[in-house]
C-alpha cells in the first residue's frame, strides 16, 4: 500500500465548526453550535438565531443555532453542544444604537446578520449585523477562555455616540426558565461580571 501522507501543520486549519449546525430534512437539526470554546471548558460564546418571525423550533435549535437562520437575537455565554435538548443559552448582550423601550424587548433586539460575513474557527466567531438600526456594519466577534468570554463589538464610523450594549439575563433557550439574575458592571476594568439561575 501507499505510505500515508502526513497533514500539514497547523492542524487546526481542518476545524469546521459549522459541521452539524442544521441541514435540511432528517438532518435539520441544529445541535452543534459553531462558537469557540476551551477544551473543557465552561463557556462556550456565540449567537442565538432565530428566523424573521423571531422563532426558534425547540427541537431544531438544540444549541440556540440554525445555519439557515439570518436573524440573531442575542450573544451569549452557555450553551449545551451537539445534544438533542434545549437548555442554557444564558448572560446575553446585544449591541444597538441608542436605547429605548423598544430595546428591552426581544423583537427590538433582533437583527439581520450577513450570512457571508459570518466567520467560525476554532478559536473565534465573528458576526456582522446589517440591520439599519444597529448600524449596518456593526461586527460583534468572540473568543473563549476557560471561564470567561472575550468580545469586541466594533461599531460603524460615525455611529459611536448611540452606541449602546443591552445585557439581558432572562435571555435563554425556549422552554427555559430563569428564576433569577445579578449583573455587575466593572468600569475601571472595563469589565462585566453577570450570573443567572435557572
């Protein structure tokens, strides 16, 4: 037989984390999530989408993901990955222009997104809102470390005196309740700290 062919370096060039994300048919389930996450670790960031009527099917939105979604409603923290049960989906942030009422509610939070902008790796997932009330443009990417998230929100030129980031802590899967949340705002460390119990 053939001697093997060694792959080359770096090996994480071959990580597609968007394989399992939703398909079509027997295979619509979205039970992967294509964030990045430590091995082992405890957060694993990223978006949770939903389709323009602002619905997610349970079944087929096991992680808060759905390839064919273009609308995301929300960035957060935990999630369960390649399960077939909703659950977590908790600590999220949106990033908008300006605040008003209309912003606590999930409908004024969800945006379109730009399918071909999208980038997953194995370390970073980046997204590109290009709804006018975010201010089309705005990009929102996100890394893990072992019990925390990093993210940089870049608003477009222009747009940085509305700009404005809503935590929401009773964010969660679909048939998921949070009895209670607490939020802590760091500004010297340039920090947020928040937790929920389900």
């Amino acid at each position: 037989p053939p001697a093997p062919i060694a792959a080359a370096a770096p090996f994480v060039q071959y990580v597609d984390p968007t394989v399992g994300t939703g398909g079509q048919d027997y295979n619509d389930l979205g039970s992967v999530h294509p964030g990045p996450q430590m091995p082992f670790g405890m957060i694993r960031p990223g978006p949770d989408t939903v389709n323009a009527d602002g619905n997610a099917a349970g079944f087929t939105h096991c992680s808060g993901y759905h390839a064919r979604d273009e609308y995301i409603s929300g960035f957060s923290h935990t999630r369960m990955h390649g399960v077939g049960i909703n659950d977590y989906n908790v600590v999220a942030f949106m990033p908008t222009l300006g605040f008003s009422a209309a912003s606590a509610s999930a409908d004024g939070l969800r945006s379109h997104f730009d399918k071909t902008r999208e980038r997953a790796t194995a370390s970073s997932y980046t997204a590109v809102l290009d709804d006018p009330r975010f201010g089309e443009g705005l990009t929102v990417e996100m890394t893990a470390a072992r019990r925390a998230a990093v993210s940089r929100v870049t608003f477009p030129m222009g747009t940085t005196t509305d700009a404005a980031i809503v935590v929401d802590l009773g964010h969660t899967q679909q048939e998921v309740d949070v009895v209670d949340g607490a939020l802590t705002v760091l500004p010297d460390a340039r920090e947020i700290e928040g937790a929920v119990r389900r």
